[in-house]
C-alpha cells in the first residue's frame, strides 16, 4: 500500500510541476528504490547523471556503484569507486567543506572496504578503514555527523577483528558501540536519518551476535550462544523499522539462526530453516548459504551421499567465496574418503589445500588466519588419504603380480593344448583336402557393413540435431545414447561416423566440446574466472585431468596457460 501512495505522489507531483530533480526529493526516490527496486535505482540514477546539480550527479554516481555492488559485479565496483574517489579529491582541493562531496568520498571508502572484505581481501580492506578512519577526524564541518562515520568505522574494527579471530577485542568495541547507538534517537519523520540510526542499531547487534557466535565456537562454550540470539533478536527488531521495510530482512535472519542451530549441533532444525529460504528469499540470491549449510549439516548426520551431492552444488557456484570454495572441497574430501572412494577423496583433498596454498602465494596473509584452527585438520586427512591411496596401489600391484603369475600359467596350459588342437585339424584336413582360416587371418579382415540408405540418414540427421541441440555437453552423453535413441546399435553409428565424419565417434565429439568452450573462453569473460574443473563439467568431463589432457591435443596448450593468455 505505502508503495501505491509514493507512486501515486510522485505521479500527482510530476503533473502539479514540481521539482522533483531538487536535492530532497531526489534523495528520497534514491532512498526508496534502493531499498525496494535496484534495477529502478539503477535507471533513475542513470537519467541524472548528467544532471546540473553537482550534488546529484554524485548521488547518481555512487547509487550505480552500489547497484554493481549488490549485483555482484565486484570489478565494476573497483573501477568505478575509485574513479569517484579521484574526482572528489579534485573537487575538495578547491572547496574542501562542500557536504555533499564530503559524503560521497566517505560512501565511497565505505563501499570499497566492503568489496574488499566481500571479497576476503582483507588487508586491502584494513587499508582502506585506515584511510576511511583519518579523512573522517580531518574533517572540520560541523555540519557533518562524525558521530555515525565513528561508529562504521568501530564496527568495521571489530569485523576485522573478528576475521583476525580476535574475538575478544571485537566484543569490547561492540558492546560500547551498541550502549552509545542504544541512546541514539531517531526521528521518522526525517526518513533519510531514521534510517541510517536503525542501520546502525541493527548491524552493530548482528555483529555482536556473531561474535558470540564465533567465541562459542573457539572457546568450544555453546552458553555463549545465548547472547549470540539475544543480539540477532534485538537487530532483527530494528530491521522491522526499516522505511520502507527491507525486502531481506527475515531472510538474512534466518540465514544467521541457522548458523546459531548448526553451533548448536542441531542439525535437522538447521536444516528445517534452509528449506524456507526460497520462501522469504523475495528474489534475493540464496543458494550459495543453502548448498553450504546442507552439505555441513548432512556431513555431520553422516549422511554421506546427500553431503556430497550439496557440496558439488555448492562448488559450481560461480563467483563463489574463497572460504565457501575451501568448505565445500573439505567436505568432498571427507565424504568420499569415509565411502572409501579414494580417487574421489584425493581430488578434493589436493584441490582444498591448493586452494589454501595460491591465496598463501598472493600474500592475502589474513585470509590464512581463518583456517588456523582447521587447517591442520585438513592436512591431515589429506595424509591418510594420501597414505590409503599407496596402499591401495601397493595391494593392487602385488595383486596384479598374482593374477598375472596364475595367467601366464593357465596360458601355457592353453597354448599347450591349442597347438595340440591345431595339429590335430591341420592332419585331418589333409587328409580331407580342406583349407581352414587360422584365427589370425580371420582378424585381418576388414568388415564392412552394408547399411540401409535410409537408417544411414536417420543417422546423420540425429548427429546434426544432437550437434545444434549441444547434447553431447552432457555427461552421460556416449555412444550408446544415440544408438538408443535411434533404436539401432553402436556399431553401425561409429560406421557412419568413420564414412560421413572421417572421424571416430570418440574423437568427433571430443573435438566438439574444446571447440564449444575455447569459443566460451574467448567471448565470454566470465568462463575466464572458472576452475579447470568447472570447465571440465562444463562440457561433460567428470574428470579436470581428463579434459585437460583432451584440451593440449587440440589447442597444444593446457586450459589454465590459455586462459593465462587471455587475460593478460
């Protein structure tokens, strides 16, 4: 209803000639549609962008970086941040107290820290709460609210504190941080700073709340769950006061209460909450916590063949997060070792440590403090699967040993009794004047089949819907899929191949799929960001070693130097 009222507004307004490009109410349209339609924001603030009012334009600019931002589109985010970032400086050497361009560089060092830690690029994100830090004290304008940039810039402390794991000192900051907003009023008739109060009420609780939750987990003290609840209940409060209501409240919520049940160990209630996110989701993205928090809960309810189904989900997500990547690898590792799948566990098990080891090799040194409490754990069962996997190859060798010593055996025996056999046909048919194919003649001849004209273009017609259709990127795709489809057998399928196509099933199709994905590589930047594996499943491949090698024959070079050169 509220949204009828302010369209309905702003239709009676636009009719009545009223300004509605003036700083106010232009800020109130930015503040609604961000709240309620991106895409709305995104187009209002692209049709004034070019606007007089340099306040606006502003405005304009930094609503496009937000909408990139909650799109995802983290490098449109860099590149347009700090863009915005250099043109304010320009603009604040000759008027260094113009509010507006004040906000707007601090919005701006407030987004790209947040890109920074979204992206687990912490350092860069420490750098830039320094930055974001000095510039607020240097400010001499009393019109400005120091007091709402201080307390971002304290909870943002305590976040990188917590991804620091030092829980404690982020506790201290939050819990004066949370008594300082607590006797902050907030008037609702002035939407704009109602708003950004209740922000801050609601994100400095949510924060507290996980940093009990974090604490509870270190400290292996599940009581300390309580206040974790208690301050995700106070926020959740807050964001019910949102102008309008936010779109993601109640998901975002239940996205944190699942956390809390799977601390607890109560996995089945985690699992009850998962199921209800694309209920109250209202479009928003939700499948990377969904895959995850079922492929934890059902590892730990030792459902083996549900955590691994979750998990490789979860790993096809594209853009997904380091940390999530790393879960969802360990995860796989686990399962398939405790199914005794060790092809399978060894895999995943090098994956999650190469992982851990390329973010060591950017020097992104805080992201390794993370895993400090799981890493060893990791190494360590990529050591025993490492160790089954050799003895594994130890009893398989010994047995082949065996099985050949008792082969060569029955095959003397064999051949003893053959050229006994042998004999015995060869006397007789000379006497019976008969000649006889030896078994080697008979396989020197070449077959030749004589197929119906019209089974053969069945055929090929198949094959042409098959190659338009792009059904052999499947990974069940083979052979005996056409032949079954065609209501024939294999053996006249590859004859056609080798008449129509001078190529093998095998290698017709294998040429296919490398053609499919280097045209992906090279038209479409974001198959460049893939795993060697996701392009592996891309086009049918189970296996990353296996399309690789398929990928050097024909390009004469791996997928990972090839997409190395596209992006240089």
């Amino acid at each position: 209803m509220k949204e009828k009222l302010f369209f309905l507004f702003i239709l009676v307004c636009s009719f009545c000639g009223a300004q509605l490009d003036s700083r106010e109410d232009f800020e109130v349209k930015l503040s609604y549609y961000k709240d309620s339609n991106l895409d709305s924001l995104y187009y209002y603030a692209n049709k004034n962008i070019n606007s007089k009012n340099l306040c606006v334009r502003l405005s304009c600019k930094n609503a496009i970086i937000y909408y990139h931002y909650k799109n995802k589109n983290y490098s449109e985010v860099e590149k347009q941040a700090i863009k915005l970032l250099e043109e304010t400086n320009f603009i604040l050497q000759n008027d260094n107290i113009n509010p507006c361009v004040i906000k707007t560089k601090i919005g701006v060092f407030n987004r790209l820290f947040w890109l920074y830690k979204n992206t687990e690029e912490f350092e860069k994100a420490y750098n830039e709460l320094v930055k974001f830090s000095d510039y607020v004290k240097s400010i001499d304008d009393k019109k400005i609210d120091k007091f709402h940039y201080l307390v971002t810039i304290e909870m943002s402390k305590a976040l990188i504190k917590n991804e620091l794991k030092l829980e404690d000192d982020s506790k201290e900051i939050l819990l004066k941080v949370v008594r300082a907003l607590k006797n902050k009023k907030a008037d609702q008739t002035d939407t704009i700073n109602f708003n950004n109060i209740i922000t801050k009420k609601a994100d400095a609780n949510n924060l507290l709340g996980k940093t009990y939750l974090l604490l509870s987990k270190n400290k292996n003290n599940t009581a300390l769950l309580d206040s974790t609840i208690h301050y995700y209940n106070e926020a959740y409060k807050y964001t019910k006061l949102f102008i309008p209501v936010h779109s993601d409240s109640e998901l975002m919520y239940t996205l944190k209460m699942t956390e809390v049940y799977i601390a607890k160990g109560e996995y089945q209630k985690a699992l009850d909450l998962v199921d209800t996110y694309s209920k109250i989701s209202n479009g928003h993205e939700y499948r990377q916590e969904a895959y995850l928090n079922k492929a934890i809960c059902f590892q730990n309810l030792k459902r083996i063949d549900s955590a691994i189904f979750y998990a490789q989900k979860l790993i096809r997500i594209q853009n997904i997060r380091k940390s999530s990547l790393v879960t969802g690898y360990n995860i796989l590792s686990d399962q398939y070792f405790k199914n005794r799948k060790l092809d399978s566990a060894y895999k995943y098990s090098e994956l999650t440590i190469k992982e851990i080891d390329e973010t060591r090799a950017r020097k992104d040194k805080t992201y390794q403090l993370l895993y400090d409490n799981d890493i060893e754990k990791i190494k360590e069962l990529n050591k025993s699967i490492i160790k089954s996997e050799k003895n594994k190859y130890t009893n398989i060798i010994l047995g082949c040993i065996f099985i050949l010593l008792i082969a060569s055996g029955f095959f003397l025996f064999k051949r003893k009794k053959y050229k006994k056999e042998i004999v015995g046909i060869q006397n007789k048919e000379k006497e019976e004047n008969i000649e006889i194919e030896t078994p080697k003649e008979k396989e020197s001849q070449k077959v030749e089949y004589n197929i119906d004209e019209e089974l053969e273009k069945k055929i090929l017609t198949k094959i042409d819907t098959v190659d338009n259709e792009l059904s052999f990127l499947k990974s069940d795709f083979t052979i005996n899929t056409l032949a079954k489809a065609l209501e024939t057998n294999s053996t006249y399928i590859s004859f056609v191949f080798n008449k129509n196509k001078n190529e093998t099933f095998k290698q017709y199709y294998s040429r296919k799929k490398i053609d499919y994905i280097v045209e992906k590589l090279n038209n479409d930047k974001v198959y460049r960001n893939y795993s060697v594996q996701a392009l592996a499943e891309e086009v049918g491949y189970t296996n990353a070693s296996a399309f690789t090698r398929v990928f050097k024959k024909y390009m004469n070079i791996t997928p990972s130097v090839y997409i190395k050169n596209l992006k240089e």
